[in-house]
C-alpha cells in the first residue's frame, strides 16, 4: 500500500522524478532566482528613483547651503574689509592733509621771518606767467583787476616775497604738490606751479584776486590753518583741495595767505589703488557739505542729494554716519538703502581737517560669488546626474545579463546536484519497497508520510532533533549560570568602587591641597587600592596598597584591610605602628593563619619529644617559633 501511495506520489520521467526531492530542488532554485531578479529589479528601480529625488534634494540644499553660508561670509568680509579699509583710507587722507599742512606751516614760518625783518632781505626778481615755461617749476606773480603793477608798494612788497619762490620751486616736485601760492592783500598773487599758458589768454595775462577765492577768506576768517574744497583749480580746472593760513605782521595786521593745493584726481587714485570694486569714496567737510570731486560723481546718492549739506539731507544712513564721523568717532559697517539700492556703509574721521571720510559697497556685488558658485554647481550636479543615470542603465542591463546567466547555471547546478541527492535514496526507496510481511522492521507512523524521500529520513531527523534540544537545553542552563556570574561581577565591581574615595574634590574646605585618584582592575575585581582620609586638622592620611593576586579573593581581602587601616590610622599611631597593627589584624582574621598555628604546634610536639633538644628549644623560645609557610605568608600580608 505504501508502496503504491509512492508511485502515486513521485512520477519517474526517465533519469528525473517528477513530485520528488529533485524536483523540488529544482523548482525551488527556480523561483528562489526569479524571486531575487524580481526583488533586484524592484530595489534598483526603487534606489534609482530615490538617488535621483536624493540627489535634486541634496542639490537644492547645497545651493541653499551655499547661499547662506557665502551671504554671511561675504557679509562677514565686507564688514571686517570695509571698515579696515575705511580706517586706512582714512589715516592715508589725514596723512596727505598732514603734509599739506606742514608744506604750508614751513612756506608761512618763512614768510613771517620775511615780514617780520624785511631790511635783512634784498628784493627778488619776479614776473608774470610765459608760455615757455611749461613743463617748468617757475614762479609767476598774477595781479587782481584793478591792480597797479607799477605801483612802488606793491613793486617793494613783491619783491619781498619774491625771496620765497626758490624754496616755493624746490619744495614743490620734492613734495609732490600741485601748486604753492601767496596771496598778498593789496591783490596781488605769486604762485608756483608747472603750468604757466593757463594763466594766458590771447589778450595776455588773465585777472586773479586771491581776495575773493574761498581759501583765502576762510583762512583769514578763521585766523589759523584751514582746509577748503569747494573750488576748482584756476591753472588746471581739475579739483582741488587748498590749505591756507594767514601771515601776520609783529603788528599784527595781514601781511600774506600762503597756501597749496591737494588735487582731489591724486587723492582719488590713491584711494581707488586700495578700494576693490563696488566700493565708493565721500569726503564731507567740517559743516556737512561734501566736497566736490571725482568721487562725488560715483559715488550712490541722489543726484540733487549731492548738491546739499549731508547733514540736512534726506539720506538718513549717510546723515548718521557722517554726524558720528564728525563728532571724531569712527562709524561700525552699516546696511541701507542709498539712491534705492542696498550698500554697506562706514565712515571715519580726519583728524587734521575735521572732517569725514565715507565708504560704501555695494550688497548686490556681495552676491556675485554666490549666484556664480550655484550656478557652476548646478552644472556639476546636472552633469554628474547625467553620468550616473547612464551608467545606472548601463549596470542594469550588465546586472540583467548576469542574472540570467546565474540563473541558467543555478538551474543546471540544481538538476546536477538533485540528481547526486537523490539517488542514494531512490536506492533506499527501492530496498523499502522489497520489504514484506516476513520482514517489517521499518516503521512508520502516519504523521512522517510526506509522499517523498524525507519518509526515510524521518526517524534519523527525529532522533537527531532529540538530541539536538537536549543539547541547547544544556546550553541555555550553562548561558544562564554565566549571565548571572557576570551580573554578580558587575555588581562586584561597582561595590568595590564604591568603596574607594571617588567624590573629588575630596575635601572643598581646604584650600592648600587637592587630590585626585582612580584605580582600573585588572579583572572585574582586584585587590588594588588607594584611600584617603583627615586624621585631624594637621593630618592626611594617604594609603596606596596591594593585595597580592587577583579578583574576587583579593578584592574582598582589600575591603578588610582598607577598614582595618583606616580604624588604626585614626587612632592616631605612627606610619610603622599603623601597618605593623594592620598586618596583624589581617593576619589574624586569615584562615590560613591557624593552619600554620596548627603545623607549628606539631613540630613543637615533636621537638620536645627528643633528648639534647633543650637548647635548641629554648633557642627557638627566644627567637620564635619557625613555622615552615608561617613567614612567607605574612609577607604575603605585608605587602598590603
């Protein structure tokens, strides 16, 4: 019967058995394969798209990562940039208007020696501006309309001054200025300069009262050096800045205004050689009025803004700015609006005139990184995009091919590989079948009938399985036992450092001394240790000891001798007594230390037992008793 529910079971189709361990290793090797080429195709196309939405959203936060981060390091640097560079500028002003200054104070301390002692000079030649002599450093005297040249006065006064021009001729080139000048209030006026022909016209010698220029009445208005900048030059028409001082007699009254220019394009080229781009010069006078210039142009304000005091104007940043500057103090970098756009602004003072120094940059230019650094990355990212969904197709279909040659490997393998498992037990089959009536010593019981080759390997596996609990019952118990040692060690190890001082600092009244100590065992418990305790207000006491040996046996034999060390030290015993009481406490809480009581006491016995042996006896009474071990354990004690 058994027999034919087999056959009914497994079909033979030449060498391969249809419904039987062959077959079965085979169709599971074939959907296995085409379980994972499903499962591959789905994660691939899964990852594909996620890396793709990972990469668009990583590419989108890095852009915007970038933004923020370069927004702040370029607000960062055009702040830290334009106020250093504003202080710079600023003292590199001053120091031009310095050295204007010193010019036009040594020209004036000359002149007043002149005017004060004008018998110890003889006149000097002096005449009016030619045309050949541009190019050439020369003194020319220019007269107010209205004015005599003939007249013996001014002819005598001139001719003073004139003493003047080589030192006014040297000191020009030497000092890089544009023009030095004395203007003499009978209305006469010498100046050096290298241009001459625009001081002519086609009638001859143009006009000049240095009595109606604005240096010269801001100069005698305020009795002392002063700057002016709201002129342009008569020889050059560029614009300049002009420093003058009046001269006075030993009587008093106004003998001269010497003065020399500073022109605005010389400063504007310093300036621009230390700006970068984007950044914008203002030079504001003591009153708030800006003084005219090629940086004024550039400069972003409303045009009508520019023709207007900066104090009741209505830039309200600028306004801010220069009032701080003005009052001497140098402005932090701000950000607002000027002619509609955003700038960051600053300003600073200049000490030797009064007046203010303002610089702006441009915000949009701070931005030009960033928009530049985004876009090259999103290049790169649209590039690397690209390539890798290239080479994801080209993995794909390598990955495609490789499947179905695994698979078609896979599928021989398990027909081969089937077929080697199953024949040894088509053989047992075979023998079962042969089994008859007279012959029934294989069993089997109805919940092993599976209708394949796994019924004669029942009993094996079953027996097997047996074993196999019995075993990992033998494992779980002996897991268990080792689990709870090892928590029983945990807490071991923590009660032992417990034990020892570990609160630092140890003693926060005191301030003359700290401490600090740890111990790390060696195992999980050991018989080092440390101790530190206050015996009374002038005494610490300091312990350090080691238990010989390791683990449990040590460590528990530490804590006593910890306890008993520290009772002896507060007794207030010397060092030595303190370990020779110790010693003794642990040695006689030691078990062993009545085994070697025991030992001794039989060798005493059998000592006295013997004749002759008195003097050695009493020898022995003086010395102690040698107990064999009883020494070397307690040294083993001592080491404590």
């Amino acid at each position: 019967m058994d027999a034919m529910e087999g056959e009914k079971t497994m079909r033979r189709f030449k060498n391969f058995v249809i419904g039987g361990i062959q077959s079965k290793v085979f169709n599971l090797i074939l959907y296995t394969v085409l379980l994972l080429t499903a499962a591959f195709m789905a994660v691939s196309i899964y990852q594909n798209n996620t890396l793709t939405q990972l990469v668009a959203e990583s590419s989108q936060r890095q852009q915007e990562s970038i933004s923020d981060i370069t927004d702040q390091v370029m607000d960062a640097v055009v702040n830290q940039s334009l106020e250093r560079s504003n202080r710079t500028d600023a003292a590199i002003v001053d120091a031009m208007f310095t050295d204007e200054a010193r010019r036009v104070m040594f020209l004036a301390d000359y002149a007043t020696k002149l005017f004060a002692h004008p018998e110890e000079y003889e006149p000097k030649p002096y005449h009016g501006p030619r045309a050949e002599d541009d190019g050439k450093w020369t003194a020319k005297v220019i007269y107010a309309p209205g004015v005599d040249p003939e007249d013996p006065a001014i002819q005598e006064k001139l001719g003073l001054v004139a003493n003047l021009s080589e030192i006014m001729v040297s000191l020009c080139p030497s000092y890089e200025a544009a023009s030095m000048y004395i203007g003499l209030p009978e209305g006469a006026h010498l100046t050096v300069g290298d241009t001459s022909s625009g001081w002519l016209d086609g009638d001859g010698t143009i006009s000049y009262d240095p009595r109606e220029r604005g240096w010269y009445k801001n100069a005698v208005a305020e009795g002392k050096l002063s700057f002016y900048g709201n002129e342009t030059d008569i020889d050059t028409g560029a614009y300049c800045i002009e420093c003058a001082v009046p001269v006075y007699g030993p009587d008093g009254s106004l003998r001269a205004v010497v003065g020399t220019d500073l022109f605005l394009d010389n400063m504007q080229e310093v300036l621009q050689g230390l700006s970068v781009d984007g950044e914008y010069y203002l030079l504001v006078n003591q009153n708030g009025w800006i003084i005219p210039g090629p940086q004024t142009e550039a400069f972003p304000m409303e045009q009508e803004s520019k023709s207007v005091n900066v104090l009741e104007g209505k830039e309200a940043l600028l306004k801010e700015a220069v009032s701080q500057a003005l009052a001497g103090n140098s402005t932090a970098v701000t950000e607002g609006d000027l002619s509609g756009s955003r700038y960051y602004l600053t300003a600073s003072p200049v000490p030797s005139t009064g007046w203010a120094l303002v610089s702006a940059y441009n915000e949009e230019i701070t931005k030009q990184p960033a928009v530049l650094l985004q876009n090259s990355m999103a290049q790169i990212q649209s590039e690397a995009t690209a390539v890798y969904q290239e080479k994801t197709g080209n993995s794909r279909t390598t990955a495609m091919i490789l499947l179905l040659g695994v698979m078609l490997l896979a599928l021989i393998g398990a027909l081969v590989v089937g077929g080697r498992i199953v024949k040894p037990l088509n053989t047992i089959t075979k023998r079962i079948s042969q089994l008859n009536e007279g012959n029934l010593e294989f069993k089997m019981e109805d919940a092993y009938r599976t209708g394949d080759e796994v019924e004669e390997l029942a009993e094996s596996f079953a027996a097997i399985s047996h074993k196999t609990v019995e075993y990992m019952n033998k494992v779980v118990q002996v897991t268990a036992e080792k689990e709870r040692i090892g928590a029983e060690l945990s807490l071991a190890t923590q009660i032992q450092a417990s034990m020892l001082p570990h609160i630092f600092p140890a003693f926060p009244e005191r301030s003359e001394f700290d401490i600090f100590a740890s111990m790390d065992p060696a195992k999980e418990v050991g018989g080092d240790f440390y101790d530190y305790f206050l015996i009374d207000d002038d005494h610490l006491g300091l312990v350090i000891a080691d238990v010989s040996g390791k683990g449990v046996p040590a460590a528990l034999f530490m804590m006593a001798s910890k306890i008993i060390l520290q009772s002896v030290a507060m007794m207030g015993y010397s060092p030595a007594e303190i370990l020779r009481r110790t010693n003794d406490g642990d040695f006689e809480k030691n078990q062993r230390r009545h085994l070697l009581q025991q030992r001794g006491a039989d060798v005493r016995d059998r000592v006295a037992g013997h004749s002759g042996a008195f003097h050695r006896q009493t020898d022995r009474r003086q010395r102690g008793p040698r107990i064999p071990g009883a020494q070397g354990a307690k040294r083993r004690v001592c080491d404590v």
